[in-house]
C-alpha cells in the first residue's frame, strides 16, 4: 500500500512517515528567532507556519511558470476535500466565512473570541472535525450565540445542519471500531447514508479485473450511492461528480502541459488530464506508469484522489496536491540509498520468498515545497512515496521524496523541554542531540525508499485493501517503519557514508520511537480515548510489541521515578533484533493476507492506552506552552505582465494572515461552494 507522506514529525518524537498529520519535531530544544519569525498564527491546538521557497529565482521563466500552473490547478480542487470530509462541510463553511466578514457587533467578547478560534479551526482542518483525531471539533460557544451572528449577518444554514455542530451526530470522520459500523459510524462523504460495510464488499467481490495481475484500484476515484436500491457509483470527473472543480482543475493542467519540461513529464499530464476527462481508472494506472518513468527535470507534483486513509474501508482517494522543486545538493547525498536498496532486501528478517528478487525504480529526492491544496494543506507530509498500486511499484518502480523546505521549518518551530521531561537520562537526551536529527532523515528515507518498495504478496493473494481491510494501513506504515527501524543499527550505513556511527544512531533512534510510541504521541488524544489514526496506532503496536516480548531478557525496562513513569532500553542489539522479528511477521501477514493476525496485532498492542499513564503523560505534558499540532500556510505566486498580458516573471510573496489566505482561496477556488 502507500506509504504516504510521511505525515510529519511527532510532537516529540520521531521518525514516522507518511500521512497525514502536521506535527512539530523534538529535535531541537530551543525557540530560535527564526522560529518565531515563522509562525503566523496559533490557537487551540494549533500553531500555522510559513515555509520559503529555496531557489525560486534560479527558475527559468517557463519553470516558474510550469510552478505556477500546478499550484493553480491544485488549489481549483480545494473544495473537493472539504466535501470529501463531510457532506454538509461546504455549507458550513459558507456560513461562517458570511459571518466572520460580516458581523458588524462587538468582537471583544469571549464569546466571538471563540467563535474565531472555532472558524481557524475548520480551515485548518478543511471541514468540522479534527484534522488528527478525527472527532468533531465541538464549539466553545452557544447554539444560541451562533443563531444571533446568523441574523445579524443575515446568514443561512440549515437547522438541522446548525444542530449537528452542538449535539453528538456525525462524531468521528473516520471511524474504525467494527463494533460501531466502519460506515454508519464514519462521518467522510464517501458512501451513501444507506449503504453498509458487507454492501461495498460485497460490490468490489463481483467486479471482474480487466487483467488480474494488474489489478486496478476500484473505487478510488467515486461515490458509492444507492438508486432505486441498487448500488451505483458517481465518479469524480468532468461532467460527472465534482465537475465544476475538475474543469478548473483541467485547464491549468493543460497549461502545465504546455510548458513542460521534457516529453516524459508532458506525456505524464496529458494522461492525467486524460483521467480527469474520462475518470477511467486503467488510465489512472498508465499516468502513474508514465509519472514515475518521468524523473528528469526540476519540477515534479502531486495531484489528484490518492491516499485512501480517510475511507475506513480502504477504496476512496482523498483530494490532495503538491507541487515541488527539486533540491539537487541534498539529492545526490540521499541518492546512496536507492543505489543500495537491492542490498536491503537481500539482508532484510522477512521469509526468502517474500523477498523481491529485483527492486526496480526506486528514486529518492529531496524537495522543496512550492504550493500545496487538498489533503496536504494546511496540515502537510514532509514526504511523499508514489504510486500506491503493488504492480506499478514491482515492475516500474516509485518516486520518494523529502519535503524539505518543510521539515526545516518543522525543525525551526521546535519547543524547549520536552525532551527533558520525557527522557529516561542523561545518556538519552546526549545521544538524541547529537543524532536524531540524522537518524530522523535517515529513518524517513529507509522507510519510504526501502520499506514501501520491500516485500511482495503471495501469488494468488488480493490486494491489502481486499484482504487486511481496515488494518491495512496501519498495518504497512508499520512495516516500513520496521524496515527502517532494523536497518538504522546495521554498519551498512557507515559503510555507504550515511553515518559515522550506526550503533549510536540506532540507539538514539530506538530511544525516540519508544518513548514517542509508549507515551509521548498520546498527548494528541483525549484522555479516556482510543488510538485511532493508522500512523499513531503502528508507532503504538510496533512499539508495544517489542516491550512485551522483550520483557523475559529486560529489553526495555519501565521505571517509575519520583511518580513519573520512563522507558530505558537495556539491550538495544536485542531490541533490534525484536524489530526484525516482527518485521517478518507483519511481512508475512501482508504477502498471505493473513486477516485474523493483523487484526490480532492491532487491537491487541495498537488500540487501548493504560488510563492511568495517559494522564499522567498529559498533566506532564500540560506545562508546555507550543501547540501539539503544526501546519502551513502557502507563498504567493504572483504573476507579473507585459502590455499584451503575457507573463514576464512569477514573485513569491507571503500571506498577511492565515485567516486571509483561507478566504482568498474560498473566493478564488470556491467552485463547488454555490
């Protein structure tokens, strides 16, 4: 499966990639003067950010431009997200965008204070619930109060949709508790209200594959509705579902198109632009044959559904872009892995025959970010690796990249004493300072180039989403964690020039992902709550797993200090070899499809926090004054033009505000919000 962007950097702690989640990095203990420059807004659990564009002035013309056309075209389909997320987002936020520029009455009242703060939050989450936790973000102020603003604004929402904002309808966006229906219990706009979990499954079983061995990803790019009690699905393309978006989304693709910079990339647009057209999902799959095979050039993108993580069953795309500029310097140091992933494999813990005997394509690069829409924004990745279908990945390979302009503005907006806090010693906090700045990239890398490319199924084995369901996904954002995990100990990367020393890289690694997964990470859940987000719940079991089955040789030792709990690893060779192990276990449950042992790993290491610990890591938590989560608003491009209208150059400037930025998109990029 994906492997998606990484979603960014654990408030504490730690490597972990892929999807979804803005989160502030512990590397560094200390708020610079450039980390105050950078931030742009906070409130509740959020602090906004701004990146730069390393760079941009080095651009031809024609590249600036092919930059521009992306950003265009990925922010034409921002709305789609927002309706994506919940069926009733795009009136909601109507409304109260309506107000907040309209209302006219006292706005020093704590009351219109906290409906700021609630508007803030919707934008930065693109609809009403939380961008991490998934639950509704519940208002701080009345039903009553919102009803005045409305007539003094003279502003409309439906009563029943006013009602859910207060009461306990549509709770959770994504749900994953079976108990409460994978559908009925998740608020995404995927699904007909009337359809179930078993309906779906049983939609997609008596779909026939064009060709079996190149499976297409049914689903990713629709609805699926009841008519006359027959399921039917409304694909997102031009004249179908979203179309008003997609027009948009299309003519600055042909734009992009006709500034490209080589065949490959142009051919890789038009296709796409081809399956905005057609919504045929087997062109899908020759874009992104012709998207990875187009690695020349310094501009490459995002676009389009891809990642499946906010469906709970695993079939439907969210909307996401990203546009990026290749940073050739940081590139060429990285490139070492892609040249050694063979080896990788070749000395991976996994069963010999769920060993590739060639792994082809793989390309790691850094970037740096230059405009971001959909499901990357305002809550980013730092990385990306591409295309999720296993079969594209097998025979032709896949792009990995770093954001890196992003994850130095992570890195800059870090806070002083957690670390302090939360280590178990000295030796602790001195190898983390000294390391895991390097084991974090490398961690990053190792998981996206090498952990989503290792491995392959078993002949006759459906695909995760088929057979792994909805531990699908956490089940492979552990996998390559474990990948990466093992192979930061291994002298292989001392000898290929990424460290000068393996055995103490991997010890400050070990240390960060067990305290982020055991204890840390779970500030970002209310207390008395489960684990629910794929990427939170595989640092969880991963983590879990180990400790458990370290406990007989004291692998990893739990010490209570002046009533403050601390995990110490004893062994990390033995630790180590704990991530191999269970790295060919959940190896083994992707390649056989092995549904009962997924299940049993998750909810067994992966769901349920010990009540008392939970609390004691917030109340140690709570004396900490930066926000939990991070995110971004995007530079401006702004075209200049000649007498004639053609464009002479393109400048980056900076949003006055992110509340500013939010309503220009909503005016300029408002194509489904009539």
């Amino acid at each position: 499966m994906n492997n998606k962007y990484w979603i960014i950097l654990l408030c504490f702690a730690v490597f972990f990639s892929c999807r979804k989640a803005s989160e502030t990095s512990e590397v560094q203990t200390e708020i610079t003067e450039e980390a105050s420059s950078s931030k742009v807004d906070e409130f509740a659990d959020i602090q906004v950010l701004k990146y730069e564009i390393p760079g941009w002035d080095q651009l031809s013309l024609d590249d600036k431009k092919l930059v521009y056309y992306l950003t265009q075209a990925g922010l034409s389909g921002r709305d789609i997200i927002w309706d994506q997320n919940y069926k009733h987002n795009l009136d909601i936020r109507n409304a109260l965008e309506n107000i907040y520029t309209s209302f006219e009455g006292d706005k020093t009242s704590e009351e219109w204070q906290q409906f700021e703060t609630y508007v803030k939050r919707v934008w930065f989450a693109n609809g009403i619930h939380h961008h991490y936790s998934m639950d509704k973000m519940m208002p701080e102020f009345t039903q009553e109060y919102l009803q005045k603003l409305m007539e003094e604004t003279e502003t409309e929402l439906d009563p029943e949709i006013v009602a859910v904002l207060f009461n306990d309808d549509d709770a959770k966006k994504v749900n994953l508790d079976e108990s409460k229906g994978l559908l009925k219990g998740s608020a995404t706009n995927f699904y007909g209200d009337d359809v179930t979990a078993e309906e779906v499954e049983a939609f997609y079983a008596n779909m026939k594959q064009p060709n079996p061995d190149k499976p297409i990803a049914f689903g990713l790019n629709s609805k699926l509705v009841k008519e006359n009690g027959k399921l039917v699905e409304k694909t997102w393309k031009l004249g179908g579902m979203y179309s008003d978006a997609i027009k948009e989304i299309i003519f600055w693709l042909e734009k992009a198109k006709s500034v490209a910079e080589n065949d490959k990339q142009a051919k890789a647009l038009d296709l796409l632009i081809q399956y905005y057209k057609t919504g045929d999902l087997i062109t899908w799959d020759m874009y992104n044959v012709a998207w990875v095979e187009a690695t020349e050039g310094e501009i490459d993108y995002i676009n389009s559904f891809i990642e499946v993580y906010n469906d709970p069953l695993g079939y439907r795309g969210s909307y996401e872009t990203i546009v990026e500029i290749k940073d050739f310097d940081m590139s060429a140091k990285m490139s070492v892995l892609e040249n050694n992933v063979q080896w990788f494999e070749d000395n991976s813990t996994i069963m010999d025959e769920h060993k590739k005997d060639n792994v082809v394509g793989v390309s790691y690069k850094t970037v740096n970010v230059a405009g971001e829409a959909g499901d990357a924004s305002p809550a980013t990745p730092i990385g990306v690796n591409l295309p999720n279908s296993s079969w594209i990945r097998k025979e032709h390979g896949s792009k990995s990249v770093s954001l890196g302009n992003i994850i130095r503005a992570y890195e800059n907006a870090g806070s002083s004493g957690r670390l302090e806090e939360f280590a178990h010693d000295s030796l602790e906090i001195a190898l983390h300072k000294a390391y895991s700045g390097v084991a974090d990239k490398l961690h990053t890398a190792l998981h996206e180039v090498v952990g989503h490319a290792s491995g392959q199924l078993n002949p006759g084995v459906g695909t995760t989403k088929e057979t792994l369901k909805s531990y699908a996904s956490t089940l492979e954002e552990g996998r390559a964690d474990l990948v990466g995990l093992y192979f930061l100990m291994d002298k292989k990367l001392e000898e290929i020039g990424l460290t000068d020393n393996a055995e103490k890289l991997g010890m400050a690694a070990y240390d960060d992902y067990i305290r982020n997964g055991l204890m840390t990470q779970f500030v970002r859940i209310e207390l008395g709550k489960d684990v629910e987000e794929a990427h939170m719940r595989n640092r969880y079991w991963v983590s879990a797993w180990v400790f458990e089955k370290g406990q007989e040789d004291n692998v990893i030792e739990k010490v209570n200090r002046d009533g403050k709990t601390y995990y110490d690893i004893k062994d990390y060779q033995k630790l180590r070899e704990l991530f191999g192990q269970l790295l060919r276990e959940t190896q083994r449950i992707k390649s056989e499809g092995d549904y009962e042992a997924a299940k049993n790993l998750v909810e067994n290491y992966g769901v349920k926090i010990d009540h008392e610990l939970h609390n004691e890591v917030l109340e140690r938590n709570s004396k900490f004054a930066s926000k939990p989560y991070s995110g971004f608003v995007n530079p401006v491009l702004v075209p200049e033009t000649d007498e004639s209208g053609n464009i002479t150059d393109i400048k980056v400037t900076q949003p006055e505000s992110f509340e500013e930025q939010m309503l220009s998109y909503s005016k300029n990029f408002g194509f489904l919000a009539k």
